[in-house]
C-alpha cells in the first residue's frame, strides 16, 4: 500500500500487547485472577477461535484492559508501545486511538487530566521516536454514563485539543440492552465540532432493525464525519444512499465482527461490504484492537482479498480514504 496503511478505529484497551500489560499489572500491584502468564494471555484477549458469544462478553475483556491501564504510566506506555507497534510490524501511519478516560482514572480515585496528559506524552514519545506515523487521540464518551459524565469527557477533549487530542466517541453497553437515545448527546457534539474536533459515532454493530434505527438517528441527529461499524446498514437501500450522500465514512472492523457474532460468517461479511461498494458508501478499514482480537491490520486486508470481498483497487482505495479520512489529517488541513 502506497504511503502506508491507515488504521482509524482501535481501542486502546485492545490494541497493547499482553506481555506489556502483564507487566504492568505487576508493577501496579494489581490483583490478579490469575497467576500463569498464559492463562492471563487468554483472560485480555479473545482466545477462542469461535469467538465470544456478544459484545457483553467482549466488555467483560476490557474491563481487565482498562483497569490495567487505569494510571498514569500505564496508559503512557500503553499508547507508546501501540503506536511504536503498528509501524515496526505493520507499517502504519496513520493511526488513531480511543479510550475513555472515566475508565481509566478508578472511578475517580484518579484525576482525569493527569491520565489523558499520560496519554499526550506517550505520543509525543512516539511522534520523535516514529516521525513517520501521524497519530492521534479520540477521546470516547460511554452509553451507560449520565449526560454530566459524557459532557465533562467532552470538555476535557476540548481542552487537550492543542496537544493531540483529535476527535470524540461514544460507545459501550446500551442501558439495560434497550434502544440507545442519541440525540441527547447533540449539544455535546455540537460543542466538540465548533472546537475543531472530528466526530466518530458506535452505532450499527448490533440490534438487527433497532441497530438501523439507531445508525438513521445518528445520522440525521448527529451528523458524524464517521460511523463505528454501521455494518447494520447494509441491510437497508434507503439507509446506505443517505450514509453515502453524507459522505460518512464507516469504519469497518472484519475480525471483531465476526468474533463478536454481528456478522454470522464469512458470507456476511462479503456480502455487507459488496452492498457497500455498490450503493456508494464510504468506508476504510481497522482492527478494533489488533492485540484483543489477535489480528493485524495486513491480516484484516488479506481476509477480505481471500473471500473476494474487496479487490486489490478497492483495497487501496479503502486505505487512501482511511488516510483522508482521518481527524489527524482534518488538523493538519486546518493548520496550513
């Protein structure tokens, strides 16, 4: 790939190698389930080559990630080692990275700025040491929060703009695993749009016709210059020719939706992203976290060139939308 690969949507929690984490528990004092590092490897990744049953099983593994992660120095070399990790091993270049700082400062024990600050130095480790990589921060607001909560993730993405951070999430569990309102977090967005951020909305991994719903909501309400997955859509004529008349991107994540069962197989995937193709939709794609879901993204590209669900020219052509797509990229354009 020309330039690179671009790897737009990776959680933080998913994409730092499970040696580092061991280690770092260690030398946090972390209690531990486990004492046997292989049985560790299994508990912060998704080991079963089946999968997990649903997402719930999925947050189960990043509860282990994220309190590992929950200081200072944790996320400082967490976000060190995975953007030193993606160009040595798979030449990446543009990359960004989610985390939500809430659950990352143990429930308040730890002062938010100082972790996203942690996070700010481990780029500006990496920026000098993989000149190469343009990366940055999105920070990510949750679906179980209060609308408090989420607006004070906001205010803080706001303020560490100037020093990396790029963009603003939400994502998690929906409440009770009913329909998610996404309209109340319109002022929110609003206010990290005027500041220069770019807006990447979860929605459309699940929830069959509510999951549509919910991805027209986000659509219409929010207006995001990316979706989280949206795979949902490809079910849906109507759905797609509005995603492509607003030109939103989707970032699509072929592994984690077959591990998490949003896509039943194989089959699922290629037809979803062929659907994609011939309605206009634009999309790139990412790992979720390479680590968690013990892929790569030159992994991800060779699946979808193996069951014929993307050419080698709409490969490339994903890739050069994940480079112009990217927030990071949005900055730079503003800034000359």
């Amino acid at each position: 790939m020309q330039n690179g690969l671009a790897e737009l949507h990776t959680h933080l929690g998913g994409c730092v190698s499970s040696d580092i984490l061991w280690t770092l528990a260690h030398e946090q004092g972390i209690a531990l389930p486990v004492k046997d590092y292989w049985e560790f490897d299994r508990l912060v990744t998704v080991s079963d080559p089946r999968g997990v049953p649903d997402l719930n099983a999925l947050d189960a593994i990043y509860h282990w990630t994220e309190l590992i992660q929950s200081s200072p120095i944790a996320v400082e070399r967490s976000v060190h080692a995975a953007i030193g990790g993606a160009y040595r091993s798979q030449g990446i270049t543009t990359l960004e990275l989610r985390f939500n700082p809430m659950k990352r400062n143990r429930g308040g024990e730890r002062d938010l700025d100082h972790i996203i600050l942690a996070a700010v130095r481990g780029l500006d480790r990496a920026s000098l040491e993989y000149p190469q990589v343009r990366a940055g921060l999105i920070l990510m607001m949750d679906r179980t929060f209060t609308p408090e909560q989420n607006m004070i993730v906001v205010e803080k993405a706001i303020r560490w703009a100037p020093r990396g951070v790029v963009g603003v999430d939400i994502a998690g569990p929906r409440p009770g695993g009913s329909r998610y309102d996404y309209r109340q977090i319109g002022p929110m967005v609003e206010e990290a749009r005027a500041a220069g951020l770019g807006v990447t909305i979860h929605v459309g991994e699940e929830g069959g016709d509510v999951g549509r719903d919910e991805i027209r909501e986000v659509v219409e309400a929010l207006q995001p210059e990316r979706i989280g997955h949206g795979i949902l859509a490809a079910g849906d004529v109507k759905l797609m020719d509005e995603l492509a008349e607003a030109g939103i991107v989707l970032e699509i994540c072929p592994t984690s939706n077959l591990l998490t069962k949003a896509l039943a197989g194989e089959d699922a995937l290629r037809d979803t992203l062929r659907s994609f193709v011939e309605h206009g939709v634009g999309f790139t794609i990412a790992t979720d976290g390479p680590e968690m879901m013990r892929t790569h993204l030159r992994d991800e590209l060779e699946l979808l060139r193996r069951i014929g669900a993307l050419d080698e020219d709409e490969l490339e052509e994903a890739n050069r939308r994940g480079h112009e797509a990217s927030f990071v990229a949005a900055r730079e354009r503003v800034v000359r």
